[in-house]
C-alpha cells in the first residue's frame, strides 16, 4: 500500500530516524554475511516484522547498500516511500565483529579486509523532514536515537501532533538541540555509564528509561523510580541488539495499549520493560541483532512480548523506591 493512500486511512504506529547501516558481520574472524543494522534500523524493522505500521525517515546513497537497507524493510512490511535516496552519497556500513566462544562483540567504521573507512551515517535533512511531514503529525509513536536540526524539527512536529516521542541518545554532541530534545521527548533511554554522568545536571519532564547493563534497569518517573533485575538470558552468544530489544518491547506495549503522553507513567511503562528484557534476554541466544526473528520467526517474538501479561516470576524483581 503506498503511504498517501495509508495515510488517508490509517494513522502511523512508528516513525523514526536516526543511526540506520549496513552490518557487516564477521563471526570468530570469518565473514558472516549482511543485515540492517544500527539502533534505529534494529526498532524499526523489528517492529514492522511484529505488523506494526512503520514508517523510516532516512537518507541514504542510491547504491546497492542502500538497496539492500530499503529491501530489508520492504520485505518486513513497513512504509519506505520516506526513505530518500541520493546519487552524490554512500550509504553507511559499519562492520560487527563477533566471537561467539565470550559472546563478545565489537563495531567499527573500518573495514577488517582492507583496512578502508567505510561510508558514514549522513542524518535527514530538511528536504527528507518536509517530505514526511503530513506523515509525522499522524503517528503514534516517533523514535530517535540520533540529533541534528532537520531531526530535532521531526521529532517537534510529531510531538506537537500528539505522538509518544521516545528518544534513545547515545551521546551528547550537540548541547543546544540535546537540551531542545530532552523538553520534547516524552520517553529518554539511556545507558547510565554512558551518559549517566553527563546528564544528571539536565532538565528534563520526561519517563526515563535508565539501563545498568547486566545489572538490570530502572525507570524514572518524578519522584518515583521502579527498578527491574535483568532477567538470564538461557544461552549468551550474542548481546548484539539487546538493548534495541528492550526499546522493542516498551514501543509495542505503548502501542498495544493505546497509550498516550497524558497517560503516561512508569507503572504503565513496566509491563513494556519487562517484555523487552523477556526479548532481550531471549535474542542473546542467537547471532546478529535479530537473531531471535531469523531463527525463531516473527509470531515467537509476538508470543515473548504476550508474556508481560502475566505475573512476574519470583527471579525478576520490580521494585518500587
């Protein structure tokens, strides 16, 4: 279905931009093959392969990387009539390195054959912003994990239109449009040994989702902070994507239940946590950022996420401070 005639009769789940690539997977110093990656690519396609309505905002080269990126999320489902392509570009490739023995694994820009730089990521512009425009005043959701001012002018309008705006930073660059994003954003995830420490002294009247890595998380909200231990994962090949699962399943949750910005709150969010530390911990099993869908299929995935419903088992523990 194209996006003007679904725009004219549905509403949006996702939108979002940000840090969307080209994986290159080496497992134990072999190639392995190629997939989407990138934080932004993980939610989005893991999302549009859970049939939720997903509509990337991206600029990409018009070369065959950028093909394969586009195809992987035309065959998932989502919209890719906001994807811009550009001849004077390249589209972004970043190579994964994995040893499966320590479940470890590595990124880098440089290519472990050659030894050349790969094409960088190049965020939207304001021509990618006013071509989705109408869309993103009509989305549920918005998701972002990287800043520029054409993103900051998306995640405004969606904003402005009402949408849950979730923005999952991993660094600080630029410190005008951080602080403009954090008054946006209605949910901030991030890492607390990565930006814990840089944003204890921001203002900010958001949910925040707060990861401690093998420690478990915690969520903020005012006052009130509900912390959840990790859950084990049952094997660890791979801790790839974990994190983008977690973002998975608190979107999903948001969305399954309607949620809005007014009725928003961290006991409201926790059943969404506890789904996305279910996935995450699931998908460490498996190779690649979305192991777990390749191997396991899109309605196992589905099934984990149905499993928030029920109680919490008495080896994960939510607590309330």
């Amino acid at each position: 279905m194209s996006a003007a005639k679904y725009l004219n009769e549905n509403r949006i789940d996702v939108a979002g931009t940000g840090f969307t690539v080209l994986d290159r997977v080496y497992a134990d110093g072999d190639f392995a093959g190629e997939a989407l990656g990138g934080s932004c690519g993980n939610v989005l396609l893991s999302l549009a392969m859970l049939h939720r309505q997903v509509a990337p905002v991206l600029l990409l080269g018009d070369d065959d990387e950028g093909g394969r990126l586009v195809d992987e999320f035309m065959e998932a489902g989502a919209i890719t009539d906001f994807i811009r392509r550009r001849a004077d570009l390249r589209s972004p490739v970043l190579a994964q390195t994995l040893d499966t023995d320590l479940g470890q694994h590595d990124f880098s820009f440089v290519c472990p054959e050659t030894s050349e730089d790969f094409p960088r990521y190049e965020p939207i512009g304001v021509e990618e912003v006013s071509l989705a425009k109408s869309m993103l005043a009509q989305c549920a959701v918005f998701y972002a994990d990287r800043l520029s001012e054409s993103i900051l002018v998306a995640m405004r309008t969606a904003g402005a239109a009402g949408a849950v705006v979730f923005f999952e930073p991993s660094d600080i660059e630029y410190d005008d449009l951080f602080d403009e994003a954090l008054r946006i954003a209605t949910i901030l995830k991030f890492s607390e040994d990565r930006l814990g420490g840089r944003l204890a002294d921001r203002v900010y009247n958001c949910i925040m989702i707060v990861t401690h890595g093998a420690d478990g998380l915690e969520v903020r909200d005012g006052e009130q902070t509900i912390w959840c231990d990790a859950i084990d994962a049952p094997e660890v090949l791979d801790t790839c994507g974990s994190g983008d699962m977690v973002s998975v399943g608190v979107i999903d949750w948001v969305l399954a239940n309607g949620f809005g910005t007014a009725r928003l709150t961290a006991g409201a969010l926790l059943g969404g946590v506890v789904a996305g530390q279910r996935l995450a911990a699931e998908n460490c099993a498996y190779a690649g950022a979305r192991g777990l869908f390749r191997k396991r299929g899109a309605e196992y995935v589905r099934g984990i996420l149905g499993a928030s419903a029920r109680p919490l088992s008495g080896d994960h523990a939510a607590t309330t401070r």
